[in-house]
C-alpha cells in the first residue's frame, strides 16, 4: 500500500507485491550472510522510520547500511568462489542473428585491453544516470551505462521522465555540495527550517497525506517521543513532496543563504544520540566540511539522486524484451512508479536482484549452447571505442559532459515547462552532433578522459530518453513536476511511456497503457489504514523501538 501510494499509484502492481512480499526473506538471509544489523534492546533487527512509510520498517545499520550491505555481499561471494573482472567497463551488448543475447565486449580501464565475454544471458545492475545533471549525490560512475546498452540492443526504456531529487543534498560547503543527508537524519527528528526560523513543511501536507500527518508542532514531538496516538511530523512526507516544498520556500526568498533549508537534528537530539545513530554523517560534515551536525543545522536542498524509471522488465522473471538480457534495481524500471519511498531501493536491489539471478539461471539452461557472437559485431564496437583515441582533432568530451549537465538542470530539472523541455531536447542534439567528433588525447592506457567521452554517448540517451518522456507527460505526478499542467490528471494514470530505438535509427517515444492491477491489490491500496489494520490486528505496541 506505502509503495503504491508513494509511486502515485504507477508503479508495476506485480512488482509491487513481489517486492513487499521478500523484503523480508532477503534482510533475514543477509543476516544469515553475515550482515550487522542494530537491534532493539530485546535482540530485535530495530527498524527505523522512513518518509512513506506508515510503520518503521527499514532494518538498518546506523547510518551506513550500504556500506553494510557491499561488504556482507562481497565477502559472501568471495566464499561462493565467483570471479570479479575489477576496472572493467562494458561497452556493449553482443546478439546472434535471431536476436539473443550472445556477448558483451568490455574493457579493462587500467590498460585498455579489450575483451569479449560469450555468456547465454547478462544481468544489468548498472545504476541510473545522475550524472547528467549538475547537482547530483551520485558517484562518477552513474552515466546510465545499462540504459544505453540496453536501448542500442533493442530493449525498451520505461518512465524515464520520473527522476527523483532526494529533498536533503548539500547545498553548502561546495566541498560537500550533492552528497546526500540521509533521510534518516530526518527520520530521527530533523527538522527543516526556512531563513525566517519557521518549520514550514507543515504548509506543504498534500490532502492524501492530512489524516496521517501532524499538523502541529506538539504533535510531531509526540510522535517523536513515541506516541503511538500521535502523527508522523510532515519532514517525513515523500521525498517529492519535501523537494518541492524547499525549492517553494526558495523561490518564495525564504531560502537558505546558498539557495536551500536548513535541516536542524542538533536541536531535537543530543549530541551523544546524534554521534551514535547518525556516525557516519556526523564524521563526513565534520571531516569533508568542518561542520558539527551536533551543534549547528545543515544547508540542504534536493539533488538529482534516482531514477524511478530504466529499462522495461517482466515483473515475475526481470527479463527485458531481448531475450537473454535481464535487468534489476534502478537500472529496471517500473517497480517505483512516480516517486520511490525512502529505503525502498536498497529492498528493491534484494529481492529483483535475486530473482533476477534465479531466472537469468533457468534462461540459460533452458535455451541450450550459446548463441553464435557475429566477429564483424566484436570488430565494430571496438573500432568505435578506439576511434575516439584515433581521430586527429575532434570536441573535448568533459566540455560536452558540462554542457550536458548544465542543460539539464536548468531545463529539464525539478520544475519543468514545456518552452524549458524542449530547449533542452534541442541542446541535446547539438551535444549529440558535437559527440560524433568527441577526441580523447593520450593512449588507451588508464586514460580518463577516453573513459569520460566512452561514457557520453550512454549520458546523452539517457538524458534525451528523460527529455522526451517529460515532454509527453502533460501532468505532475511523484517527481515529475511540469509547472505547466501542475496537478495530476486522471487520464494519465492509464498510461507509462516507453523509449526505443526506431529502425531509422531515432529515439521513439510513445504512451503505452498499462496493465489492470489484480483486485485485491488494488482493494489493499485504495484502502484507508485503519480498515487494514484491522483485518490484520495491528499491535501498535509492538511496533515501538526499544
């Protein structure tokens, strides 16, 4: 229901119900794994509040849970004896005639080597493509590498225009400008504040959420304090909800002094309470920024940090409409709908990332040999990388990636227009022209800037398929936010929009109408809270922290 709701009702049903009903299988079997998750003073996994979510549910280690989760994951594939290729960038997808996944050609950045992986099915678990716009809390690699592959193999993208920006990245320092202020922060009692002093999200509580939210200060410190009667305080509404009320507060001259909020946890909580439930952004600001979050708030405002849509997956096998190419968590599309929850992604990750495994398995055992690797396809894609390197003169590719990102943040960013979309489009067909003659100097060896304009051509498909689709989308629904047409429109929720590769080579982009949930499904996501829980006898004891 909290997944539906949060997703504006557009996410995938299935997926939706697969994901609710293994997230808790696949938190147990990382603990079985290995993993350290905090517990409540009765040995319990504690499980902490999240924007959305109606009880806390997300099982968490600190702050840090990621951290938690690569190194449970890396140490328990050490242990199965899989092989990892370190530094090796995949450029492209390999297919026999029939149109089967055959391959992938890849290269080793340290020495620029090519090589040629023949394989019966491939698993994207790429990421998105944050680093397309200016202000991002995603890491270089994120460029949308899985969308473009998957897009020039022949696979659909799907809900490209619902990017979400997380409300509480930095603004300032510039030493820490996009890195992330976990929701957690916020989720242990943070509060936003505009220049005037004022807690202002309880101006921006959308009807759907009135009866869920409080609505006073009082009651939000209740609700702190573990009052089961009490109300969720409004910073802990959906992240497009607070996103938007920041940049609001900003273009009302109420922001911050570097164009944000201020997020305060240093006065809810003590500075023991904040050093040990919040270490690591404690240690961060105060390293990276000289900032004390125990004594003084935090600049914020939204930055570029997910996409809710990717490549087009069958919700039961995650394969793509290429068979053999499988897809799971944020490089699929579909399971988010318009908005995804706090926590949701790392869940998602778990339970798409094992089915994903399981059926790319009975794939490949059931079609037999590997399908035949054409060596004209191997000899194409490498002569393309290569001759980036080869070319006399040509564009610098870091100037066309800045250019690319200042487009889309102005452009196509959190508020968006039709005049200001289609500018956008329009300059991405000039960066893709430019693109064409992109130089990179030097060798192959460990060569970043090869690296960077090898990159592009996955950024620009990424950001046109985004561009387009925002186009399309004459509503604002979750993070798609069109200040032309800024309610939801009821048509729209019949309808996703894919992108694909058309057979003169141009990016389609089309409305395709989406699939009737199953009954029951529907019942438990239209339904008010309290009918639910009384059907399944909810305890609210049980579900405090201790």
């Amino acid at each position: 229901r909290d997944t539906m709701r949060g997703g504006k009702m557009l996410n995938n049903w299935k997926m939706a119900e697969i994901h609710a009903k293994n997230s808790p299988k696949r938190v147990r079997e990382l603990e079985h794994w290995g993993a350290v998750f905090d517990r409540t003073k009765k040995g319990l996994i504690n499980q902490r509040n999240f924007g959305g979510h109606r009880y806390p549910r997300l099982a968490h280690v600190g702050d840090r849970t990621g951290l938690e989760m690569i190194r449970t994951l890396q140490d328990h594939g050490i242990h199965q004896g899989i092989d990892i290729q370190m530094e090796c960038t995949a450029l492209d997808i390999l297919k026999d005639k029939s149109g089967k996944v055959a391959g992938i050609v890849c290269m080793y950045r340290e020495t620029g080597e090519f090589i040629v992986f023949e394989t019966k099915s491939l698993i994207f678990a790429t990421g998105g493509a944050g680093k397309a716009w200016e202000v991002t809390s995603n890491s270089w690699e994120y460029t949308g590498d899985g969308y473009g592959m998957a897009y020039e193999a022949g696979a659909e993208l799907l809900d490209m225009e619902f990017n979400q920006f997380h409300p509480t990245g930095m603004v300032w320092p510039p030493s820490v400008k996009g890195i992330l202020v976990t929701e957690g922060v916020r989720g242990e009692g943070g509060i936003l504040k505009n220049s005037e002093g004022k807690r202002f999200m309880f101006d921006y509580i959308p009807k759907k959420f009135a009866n869920e939210t409080a609505d006073t200060e009082e009651e939000a410190a209740r609700w702190l304090n573990g009052d089961k009667n009490a109300r969720r305080p409004p910073e802990l509404l959906t992240r497009d909800v607070v996103a938007r009320a920041i940049n609001a507060e900003v273009k009302a001259g109420r922001g911050s002094k570097h164009g944000g909020a201020y997020l305060d946890i240093a006065k809810e909580r003590s500075a023991e309470d904040i050093k040990k439930k919040l270490p690591s952004m404690h240690h961060q600001f105060k390293i990276l920024a000289e900032l004390d979050i125990t004594k003084e708030p935090m600049e914020v405002g939204p930055t570029c940090h997910y996409f809710m849509g990717g490549i087009k997956v069958d919700a039961e096998t995650t394969m793509t409409n290429v068979n053999g190419l499988f897809a799971c968590g944020e490089a699929a599309g579909g399971m988010h709908g318009a908005n995804r929850l706090g926590g949701n992604s790392l869940s998602d990750l778990l339970v798409f990332g094992n089915l994903s495994g399981i059926k790319a398995t009975e794939y490949s055992k059931n079609i037999g040999s590997i399908p035949k690797v054409d060596d004209n396809d191997i000899r194409k894609i490498i002569q393309g990388a290569t001759s980036i390197l080869l070319r006399e003169n040509g564009n610098n590719p870091y100037l066309i990636h800045e250019e690319l990102q200042k487009n889309m943040q102005y452009n196509v960013g959190i508020i968006r227009t039709k005049n200001e979309i289609e500018n956008g489009i329009k300059e991405i067909d000039v960066l893709k022209s430019k693109f064409k003659d992109v130089k990179a100097p030097g060798s192959s060896q460990f060569n970043p800037g090869w690296h960077e304009a090898l990159a592009l051509r996955n950024l620009l498909i990424s950001a046109e398929s985004v561009a387009k689709s925002a186009l399309i989308r004459e509503e604002s629904r979750g993070a798609h936010t069109r200040e032309d047409f800024p309610s939801e429109r009821e048509e729209w929720i019949k309808y996703n929009i894919i992108n694909k590769k058309g057979k003169d080579g141009k990016m389609e982009t089309v409305k395709i109408l989406r699939t009737n949930p199953d009954k029951e499904l529907k019942r438990i996501a239209h339904s008010k809270l309290d009918e639910l829980e009384k059907e399944v006898k909810i305890d609210h004891d049980k579900l405090k922290v201790s």
